[in-house]
C-alpha cells in the first residue's frame, strides 16, 4: 500500500515480513517463539516472515536457545554481512571511498587526494572505479551491492541527487550524478534517470545512488557511530567553511531545497564590516572559519597556511593559537544559540578539520551557549566533539543508503519481487 | 507490530483497514475496485477492509459509481462527521474552546475570558464544564468524543501534557493537566495518569487529552487550514511574546524537551543593552514584542496600552505606530534570517495579535530575510500572514488530536478491540 520510494513497478502490499526485520535491526538474536510474544502476531505468521526472511540472506540462524526440553529452538539475528554498501565522501581535494556492511561498518576503504575543480565526468569516473577495486580487494560480488551513497562539498537536491547551485564546484550545477554513476557502473538504480535494464546490477534488484552534502551526510554518520538513540541532534562542521546537519525526530531535516544547515553565510553579531566571499559582510564563516583564524594569526606573526596548521600549532602550544581558536569558537557559539533555542537539540557535535584543535574550540562554543539560552533548552544539553573523525563521510553515506534499503517497504518489495533470493543462495 | 502510542494493553496486529483509511482521508470517493487498483491489494482483501472501516464509521457510502451495467457499484468516502474533536486554546486571559469534526473543522465554539494565574484547578474545571456544554449544545453523545487537545500559554513537556516551567503560569509547573480534566470529564485517556476503568467514556476507548505550547498548536493550525501540502513550514507569533512553530518534514518539531521555537529570548542583534524579564540582555521579545513598540510609540507622545491599540493604531494611518511595527518587523526578520538558513522552510507565516498590522510588519520581515539568506533558501520562500485568525488554536489543538487518534495503528486497534463499534452502530 505505501509506495516504496524510488523502487519501480506498482506497489506490493506489505507481507509484514519488512516490519519484522525492523525489530531484528538491533542486532539480538531471538527464536520464533519470542518474535511471536514481541509482536503479538500468530506463530505460524512469525514462521512464514522467518522464512521469508532467510531467503533473503538477511535474516541468519545463530546459536541455540535454552530450551525446556526436546529439541533447543534456533535464534536469528539480522546478519548484517549478507550485502555492502558503498560510502563515499567527495571533498574539494580529497576522494574517501569503503565498502561497508548493512549497519555502516567500514570492510574496506581507499582516500586518493582529487580535484572537484576538475568537473563531474572525472570525478565520478575516478568513483567508478575505485568502487570496482573494493569490490575486487573484498571479494565481493556486484551482485551483493545495494546502494552506493555519495557526499559532495556543496548544496545537492537529494531527490534527484544533482549539486544546486554550489559555489567551489564549477560545472557540476544541476548535473544527474546517479545517472552518471549509474552507466559508468552499468547498475540498475530503479530511478527513471539511471535506467539500463538487463544489466549486471539487476539481479540484486535496483541498485540506488543517493547523494547529499557533506555536512548532512557527516551528520548522519556521527548518528549512527556515536548517538543512535538521540532524536534530535545537530551536527556542526567547522573548517574552511561551517555548515551544519539537522537530525529531528530522529531522522535527517533536509529543507525545502536542501539547503537547510547553512549556518556559513548567517550574520555573526558584531561583525558587519567583514567581507565574505559570498557578496554579503559578517557572514559566520567569513569571521570563524578557518581562513579567518589564520588572518588573525597572521596579525600575531603567526604562520599557518592550513586547517591542520592551526590544529598542529594548538597541540604543540601556541597561546595566541589557542585564544584564535577559542574566539572563533565564540562566535560560532552565538548563532548556535539561536539554534538551539529554534531546535531545542539533546546534542551538539562539534566535527570537521579545526575540532582537533581539541578544547579551545568547544571550550568557546560552550560559554556563549550556555550563557544565552534558556534553561529549559540546556538544562540537559551537550556539547560533544565528533568521535568519527575522518571516517564520519563515508559511514553517514553508507548510513544514508541502509536507512533508504532496509525500510519495511523495501524489504517487502524485495521478497515479494524475489529480487534478493538469486544473491541469497549465491552467498549462503 | 508497531505499539499504538498511549494505547494500553497488549499490540495488536496491523489488520490493514488503518492504512487503507490514510489513504481515503484526502476525502475523495473511490469504489471497492478503485481502492483495489490503487493499493494493488487483492479485491477480497479490500473488501474485507472496508467492511471493518464501515462498521467504525469512520467510512460511509456515498452516491453511486458510473457502471458498464448490471448494478452500480458504491462509493465509500472518509465521514469527518463521524466523530467530534475538542479544539483548546488557552492564553494568559481568554480560553477558546471548539469541538470540531474529523478535519479539524468547528462545529461550535465558546470563547471567555479566564485568567491563567488563578492556577491549574480553576482553569481546567471551567475547561471541563464548557466541553460538557459544547457536547450538550451540539447534540453530541459523550460516546462521540474521540479526543481533547489543548494549547497552553508556555512550555510543555508534551508526552506526559505536562507544563514545563512556565514563566506567567504560576502554580501550573509539572501540573498534570491530562488527569485533571480526565478525572474532571471521568474520562478513559489510555495513559496510565487518567484511569478510569467502566467510565462512560471507556465505551468509545481510551479518549486521550494532549496538551502542547500554544505556538505549537497554532503552526499545526495553519498548517491544516492553510498549507497542508507544504513539508517545511515556521509560524511565528508576533504579540507580546514571540516565538515559533516548526513543521518539519510534514510534523511538528517539538525538540528534546519541547522548547523548540522558543525565540522570544534569542538575542536580537544591536540592542545588547535592554534588559528582557528573562534575566538576560537583548532578547527579540523585549526589543521587538507588543510592549517594545508601545514604549517606542510613547516617546512619540502616542499612547498603547494593548497590541489591540497598535493594531488599530496603524490600521487608522498613524504613520509613527507603522514605522515602529515596521521596524519590530526587521529586527524579527534578523532572527529569521538565521532560522531560514538553517530549517530552509519554503514557508513562514506570521501570525499573533499583532500580525493583524497588515503590511507593516510583515514587510520589515521581508526585507532583511530576503536581503540576508542565501538565494538558494529564499528563492522560492514565502513569507505570508496567518489565515486562520483566532480559530488557529482551536483548529490546531483539533488538529494534534486528529493526527493522533487517526494513525493506521490507532485504526487497527480500535477495530480489533471493537472500540468503535458501538458507537458506530449508535450513530448509523
């Protein structure tokens, strides 16, 4: 009855069996007997989901139970190697790509520095076929691969999965990034643009290509690794440019647009004579980016010619390093005080490059919010580095495709079509 | 599967009417072979779902299909008349009180003036005595109600229908306004708090009462009325006090304790030297906020005592009172600027008593947050005034009750549990 997204074909009513994988997502093993008592659902409906799940890979027998007597009843647990996924996080310099397992695992990974400057066609060319090495490297087959997620370093229309817009991205506005991917990978990705029907690909089922930006996609990934359980959350970039990612209700707030979570280009108070790059004066990122604290320094005859520089000079010491960073923190702490009086978060994160500029950043951020809201909104609040580091990208990415995959719908449509069976007894 | 929120007992199984029902409540008529194509459900299968929705009433038949021959074949459409909603909108000195139909649509209303500092008992007996007059009035069983809603004039932790220190609420803090009316009404709510097993209620099932910020229940409000197709939409009260409601992917964004939206206490840029009722310095309310401008307007020789006065004031050509509304709008337009950057709603509408100020404000609005986001967030935004007036609380306090009680779990369950049943028969 709901539609699944993306999926093409007319709609398959629920078999139920989707919705019992849900359940099994968190990974403790269970016999039929207690799937029965959870659910409130028959024994012999519980049976036909199991079943029906096995087929599917998804599902694996594990251990026994303790029985009563008679033969011990079997456990199954959500096996979350039965399929990879592909991550992939685009940076303006640098390409991360790996080969996850269906909870966001990394399996493999390859990051080669690239050029976005360099235009679409490269750049997904280069993705194309750093996805067929960690395939080949894993030993994994194009048939277990169920959905590749990319991040980009600028707005994108995740609907479509084309960039909008983006300001260091030259040639790639409004581009069909699935498509492209699509036909250099010769995948199904059951959208209308990636079509190429009888390809490898289609024995899986569609294969989708899901794009985001980075900071939204960085946001997902400290959410699945570090907060699953958090409904609301908001995830902070700091670097050469500040952005931020929106997780309500548990799930990620994209905008109309996609353009939710630009904090870069909001005015920072007390700073209306700083020019930015984008044409308006005293934008955050224009004062508290990272370009911004190396002119600072400058002022001190201080030399840092990068993110890393500035982070390298707070660990090894450097007080006036430290006060920059601190400050900038200030001031990125000013404008989120406004948003967590709007959003009302349980968390902050506080990623990118300059949060290893360890406390003095957070340090900042901190003082300025807790001094502004209002107790009710902090009264439980925190303010928490990111924990992923470098590999928060291209796990969001991953994350991005398993929450778009594993849905009830998509499963159900899945057994229903027996797009999983033919892999499933490949692998099992 | 899924557990029916606040239903008590046991889960029971999806039994597939519920669904079937979302998707009859856009209003159309549709026949047993329409609903059967459109779900791709087996026609017996549909029909057996139909033959539950109609046994709740919450179906009905209605005119006749055109047919190839033989006999017609029936239409069945959602019947919002079915059952009766109680809509509350309590402020500082009025209570608002309607009982609507299905869609949130009033039936008949009461509105008086009450005094929300006289505490909890008080205010939540007269609530209880005009719902028994509305019922009464309308000609309404006791057996029809399906929900209460309530807006409060503060914050509200929303699961319990607690408030939450509220600032101009004395006495009511932690109060627990759900057991207070339900024991009042001797209503079943299905939450542990308002038990009243064999009520005359519990004939229906469990009546819940929900309780949420008055801002909340008027975003949901215009939203209903006015925007219901749009996925991200902030209503912001312009009065005395100011603050918002965030919809957010089609829902309302309550935040970790229920303080999103809460922007009457963000800090206005310029204006760090005036002193808010909060405790702190600089707060939009107290820049931009009813009592602002009549102090504005006083050193203009011009006299308010209410924002009823400015209203009239601007609206009879007092050109000092539209330059202070004016310019209340940009400094609120400031704070949105930043909102817009990071929710990127596609619409904002300003309401509060004193959205009533036609142009004025709502032009200052615009022209700082079209001149300060990024044009990716606001080339398609809309920034429009509140259409609903005085009902956008009573709609709105309807509305969460709908959203509730009308879920496919809440549907299934009531079916199973043969709930409606009875009352269904009563009516037809």
């Amino acid at each position: 009855m709901r539609a699944a997204g993306g999926v093409s074909g007319p709609p398959v009513p629920s078999n139920g069996a989707g919705e019992l994988l849900q359940l099994l997502r968190d990974g403790r093993p269970r016999t039929r007997a207690e799937l029965a008592k959870l659910t409130g659902l028959a024994r012999s409906t519980v049976g036909q989901r199991v079943d029906a799940l096995l087929a599917t890979g998804l599902l694996g027998p594990v251990g026994e139970a303790a029985s009563t007597g008679g033969r011990p009843p079997v456990r199954f647990a959500f096996n979350p190697q039965a399929r990879v996924v592909v991550g992939a996080d685009i940076g303006a310099t640098h390409g991360h790509v790996a080969l996850t397992d269906l909870l966001g695992r990394p399996l493999c990974e390859i990051a080669e520095p690239i050029t976005i400057t360099d235009g679409p066609a490269p750049v997904l060319d280069w993705l194309a076929t750093t996805i067929e090495r960690l395939l080949t490297q894993s030993g994994r087959d194009r048939t277990d691969l169920v959905g590749i997620g990319i991040g980009l370093p600028g707005p994108v229309e995740h609907s479509t999965g084309r960039p909008m817009q983006p300001p260091i991205m030259p040639g790639w506005d409004r581009y069909d990034v699935p498509h492209h991917l699509a036909t250099a990978l010769r995948l199904d990705t059951g959208f209308p643009t990636g079509s190429s029907a009888g390809s490898p690909g289609s024995a899986t089922g569609p294969v989708p290509v899901l794009v985001d930006n980075d900071v939204n996609i960085m946001a997902l990934g400290e959410h699945a690794a570090a907060h699953p359980h958090v409904q609301h959350l908001l995830f902070v970039k700091v670097a050469t440019g500040i952005g931020a990612g929106i997780i309500s209700g548990g799930r990620l707030h994209r905008g109309a647009v996609g353009a939710a979570g630009d904090l870069g280009h909001v005015a920072a108070p007390g700073h209306a004579q700083v020019l930015c790059r984008c044409g308006n004066t005293g934008c955050l990122e224009a004062v508290a980016g990272g370009p911004a604290i190396t002119t600072s320094l400058h002022a001190h005859g201080i030399t840092a010619t990068s993110n890393e520089d500035i982070v390298q000079l707070v660990r090894s010491g450097s007080i006036p390093t430290a006060h920059a960073v601190r400050q900038a923190g200030r001031t990125i702490g000013e404008v989120l005080a406004t948003c967590v009086s709007l959003l009302n978060p349980s968390v902050i994160v506080i990623g990118g490059s300059l949060a290893g500029a360890g406390e003095s950043l957070i340090a900042g951020v901190r003082e300025v919010v807790y001094g502004r809201s209002l107790p009710l909104a902090t009264g439980d609040l925190q303010i928490v580095p990111a924990t992923t580091g470098r590999q928060a990208g291209v796990i969001g990415a991953a994350t991005m495709v398993t929450q778009h995959v594993l849905t009830a719908d998509r499963i159900d449509h899945a057994i229903a079509t027996q797009s999983m069976s033919h892999a499933a007894s490949a692998t099992a």
